[in-house]
C-alpha cells in the first residue's frame, strides 16, 4: 500500500502513519507527527531539535471488525535557544497522556448509549475503568458547559406542548431573555 493511501486510511488531520501492519484482529499503524517542528513553549522560537523519542500504542476506532492500535513515535525537543530540553509534542487528535484518540473516546461514549459498560469494553479489547474514563472525558465538558450555561440564566420559562392532541403532555424550558431552548422532557413512552 502507498504512504498517501496510508494516511488517508487512517485518517487523522495531525498524524501520518508510514506503515500499516495487519494481523488477524488488529491493525497496527505505525505513526508519528506530521509536523516535524514545534514552538518552544519558553522563548517562542520555533526548534526542530529532538530531545529524545518513545513509542507509544494509542487506541483507535476499530476497522471492520479489527483493533486499530496506532504505535505511535512520541518525539521530544529542545530548544537551541533558550536551552529548554525534553518540550513534548502537543496533538490535536489524542489529549496529553491520553491512550486513546479523542474520536474513540467519543466513539466509546456514544456505545455506551445502547450497551452497558461491560459489554463496550469487553467488544473493544478494554477494561471496564477505561471505558468509564472515554466516557467521563468526553460527557464532563458537555456537563460543564451546560452548567456554566444555567449558572449565567436570568429567568426561565416553563412551557407546556402537546405531543398527543389533547393527551399527552411535554414540557419545555427555555431562556426567555436569550430565547434559547435549555430542554424538553417528553412524557415517557409507555404513556404517548
Ligand atoms: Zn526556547
């Protein structure tokens, strides 16, 4: 396969992958940054001195059916002018000490929606902790965010529809001053 096809298949906008391995349940992707250069976080010049590397085995989404491990080459640098050494890469795509990518955490989460815990993480090769981790990093923002969004709410308005003519109820809140829908709450379904 060629490195371009290689790149496409997996897919990431910050990684480059040079070789692909596939063995009966997993596909390895061996990988690194694509940029070969960073910012020092201390002076702001820009060194593409390398300090010292580490592979490192990063989850991905699965691909038909297979593991999708991304072995990564994790390059630190130092900095020629300022002398700070051991300036670890940043990705867009996997969070610092992550193990995952962020798309298979959010990948995790949302089959956590239909199945238990056990049940994700026994499909995807993980134990139960981790896939309770996925799930936290990506539903705490989300939590986060509406909190901080209700904390900043002036009044609310509580309004009634309905969702049976004349017999089944939902229930609507809204911001009122921002004209923003906060939720919905439907009757439950054994009662539509
Ligand atoms: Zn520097």
């Amino acid at each position: 396969m060629q490195d371009n096809n290689i790149i496409k298949f997996l897919d990431l906008p910050d990684i480059i992958a040079t070789e692909i391995i596939s063995t009966e349940d997993r596909y390895i992707f061996i990988a690194e940054a694509k940029k070969n250069h960073i910012v020092c976080p201390q002076c702001g010049n820009i060194t593409n001195k390398i300090h010292d590397t580490k592979w490192q085995n990063i989850r991905d989404i699965p691909i038909r059916g297979k593991l999708v491990i991304i072995r990564l080459l994790k390059k630190r640098y130092r900095c020629p002018y300022c002398h700070k050494r051991g300036i670890p890469e940043k990705y867009e795509s996997i969070d610092k000490y992550a193990r995952n990518t962020k798309r298979f955490d959010k990948c995790l989460a949302k089959e956590t929606v239909s199945k238990d815990y056990s049940k994700v993480a026994r499909e995807n090769g993980l134990s139960y902790t981790a896939v309770n981790n996925a799930v936290k990093k990506v539903i705490d923002p989300l939590i986060e965010q509406q909190l901080s969004k209700l904390s900043q709410l002036k009044a609310i308005s509580i309004d009634e529809f309905a969702v049976l003519k004349r017999h089944k109820y939902g229930v609507s809140i809204t911001d009122p001053i921002n004209r923003e829908l906060i939720d919905i709450y439907l009757p439950a379904k054994r009662m539509i």
